[in-house]
C-alpha cells in the first residue's frame, strides 16, 4: 500500500513499549480467524494513515518551536513514537488481503486528517488532537476487550499504543493550553471531532463488529466517562480530554 502521508525524518527517542511488542512478534506470523482476518484488512489501512498524519503533526510543531528545546524534544519523541506505531501496524496490515476499495478507503482517511490541519489556530489544532487521540485511546481499549481476545497479539499491540495515545492526550491538551486554547470552546471541539471521526468510522462499523466493536457505544454520548474511568485504573497517566 502507498503511504497516505510521505515519511517523516527520524529525529527522535522512544520509549513507546511497540518497541517490545515489535521485539517480540515482528518475525512471526500472526494468525487471525478469517472473520477477523477479513474485518483488519479493512480497519488497518484507516489506522495506518492516522498514524503517519500525526507524525507530520509533531514533526512540523517540533520544528515551528526550535527556539524551546524541551518541546522539540518532547514532540520529537511523539514522532518516534507513531513510527514505531506505524511499523507495527504495517507489519500487520502485510500480513492480510488488501480490499478491493483500498484505494477509496485510503482517499477518505487522506481527507479526513488534510481536514483536520484547516483550523485557525495552532491551540485549536492540537486541542483537536488531543480529543483525536484520547478517542483512539477508547478504539484500542474497545478492540483490547473484543473478540480477539486479550492475549491475541493484535490486541496486546492495541494496549502498547493506548498507553502512548494515553500520553499524547496529556502533552497535546498542555500544549493547546499553552498556545491559549479557551476552555469553553472544548464541549463543542469534542462534539465536533467525535462526529468527524464517526463520519469516518461509520462505513466500517460492521468490520468493527466482527472484532467485537461496538462503534456505536463508543461515540456514544456518556459511554466516555466509563471507558476512560477503564482507561484510567491501567494507565494512571491517561488524562481523559473531558477534562481540558
Ligand atoms: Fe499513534
Ligand atoms: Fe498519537
């Protein structure tokens, strides 16, 4: 599959735990239930792209802020962080069947996430991210608990991720915050991107369905306080983006 965003330079150190997972799995193969083999070769491509947009993200913020050397230092470890991301849920995505619609579903996510840099601001733009990713966070907990199993390969690379996505949330609503994001535009922000991300989601729902995903509870509204409560009993710095 052609990347949906050119690649990023590596700049940056992680310490993503994808590393270990990555370790431990990159040179076996994994074996999915045709249900679920068929179901992730239509979810990992969407998942893929978001992974190489983000790093365009904190890539261009590591470089805008090159006088502060602590957040070139912070936003380049984000960077490395979705690049060990994107390697792994590549290493996946090579092992299924491409769809046939590889080619529209790629379009889409390509759009969904040029969309998301037309803001006005650079606060409201990582404000949007930080709701991104702590929904992301709720897509990998949801797949962690589906029917993949909790010990599935697939599903303990969905926890690694979420425990980065975790801190993401935190560093981009700091960062929204220190660029001057008012806090009562958040409600709306928060309506706005979940509706944008199900918008994008929402063709898939029965792909998520099979891996027992119920993308309708996630975007429900009242369902967040109750996966991020989940969210936040496992990894302690998780900062739910209800409370930015
Ligand atoms: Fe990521
Ligand atoms: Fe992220």
């Amino acid at each position: 599959m052609k990347p949906c965003f050119a690649a990023v330079p590596t700049v940056g150190q992680s310490v993503s735990p994808v590393k270990d997972w990555l370790t431990r799995f990159q040179r076996t193969s994994i074996s999915f239930s045709s249900q679920h083999h068929m179901a992730l070769a239509r979810l990992l491509p969407l998942l893929v792209c978001g992974e190489q947009s983000s790093q365009w993200v904190f890539y261009n913020e590591s470089r805008r802020l090159q006088q502060n050397p602590q957040a070139v230092i912070d936003f380049e470890q984000i960077v490395a962080d979705e690049q060990y991301h994107e390697q792994a849920l590549e290493f996946v995505r090579t092992q299924l069947d491409e769809p046939d619609d590889i080619t529209t579903l790629k379009r889409r996510s390509q759009h969904f996430f040029a969309q998301l840099a037309v803001t006005e601001s650079f606060s409201e733009h990582f404000a949007q991210i930080a709701c991104l990713d702590s929904l992301v966070c709720k897509l990998m907990l949801a797949i962690e608990n589906g029917s993949l199993g909790k010990t599935h390969p697939f599903s303990l690379l969905c926890r690694a991720i979420k425990k980065d996505e975790a801190k993401h949330v935190s560093m981009s609503k700091r960062h929204a915050l220190e660029l001057g994001f008012c806090t009562s535009h958040w409600p709306q922000f928060r309506q706005d991107i979940t509706q944008r991300l199900y918008d994008l989601l929402v063709t898939e729902e029965q792909a998520f369905s099979d891996i027992g995903v119920d993308l309708k509870m996630i975007f429900k509204r009242g369902s967040s306080a109750k996966l991020s409560e989940q969210v936040n009993l496992a990894h302690p710095v998780f900062v739910t983006s209800e409370v930015l």
